[in-house]
C-alpha cells in the first residue's frame, strides 16, 4: 500500500501530478489530496520523469520529462567533438604555413650568404 499526495495540478489528458509519496508502517486511510495505491510504475531508462495519477485509469503513470533547453551529456560531447575538429585542422593548416614560411626564410638566408661570401 502506498499513499500519493496529489498536486491539484490536473492536465488536459486528466492526469494529475504527483507531489509526494511514501508506504505507510501501518495500515492508514488517505486524507484529502491523498489516495491509495498497490504499486507504482518502475522506471529502467534512467531519463528525468515525473509520476502522475491517471484519474480516468486509476493508476499511477509515468511522464518523461523533454527538456529542449538542456542538451545532454552525448550531445555536449558531440558539439565538443565538430568544434574540435574544425579547430584541429586550422591549426594543421596554420602549421603547415608556418613551416613553409620557415622552410621560405630558410632558403633566403642560404641565397643571402651565397651572395656575400661570392
């Protein structure tokens, strides 16, 4: 037996939010904004949820929790990952000019000397 403590927030689809729930030590009756369940839902994808009780079903449900503004945890990698990416091969270009460009000033110096030690 468990006792939910309802929120009195009601959605469109007639479900309510849960706001609070605990098992009894020993046999009690709901007060108001309370009922009375056998079980509650289990929940295996370990993704944010919210419990409501569907008044129509008269069980308890579960809700999964979108959240739009908070990328996850793969995502913020992801986007790590391309600016990463992106950021290496400019630094492998701008490697490569500055060799070049040492490689460049190199051969000058060489031409330089040859024509003063002629």
């Amino acid at each position: 037996m468990i006792i939910l403590t309802l929120s009195g927030l009601v959605e469109a689809d007639g479900t309510e939010l849960i706001s609070g729930f605990y098992t009894p030590d020993r046999p009690v009756e709901p007060t108001d904004g309370q009922i009375m369940v056998d079980e509650m839902p289990k929940d295996e994808t370990g993704i944010r949820f919210n419990y409501y009780y569907d008044h129509v079903a008269q069980k308890v449900i579960i809700k999964y929790v979108q959240t739009i503004d908070e990328p996850t945890e793969i995502e913020k990698i992801k986007d790590n990952m391309a600016r990463m990416e992106s950021e290496n091969a400019l630094l492998k270009a701008q490697n490569t000019a500055l060799s070049d460009r040492a490689d460049f000033i190199e051969d000058c110096i060489a031409e330089m000397a040859q024509q003063v030690y002629q």
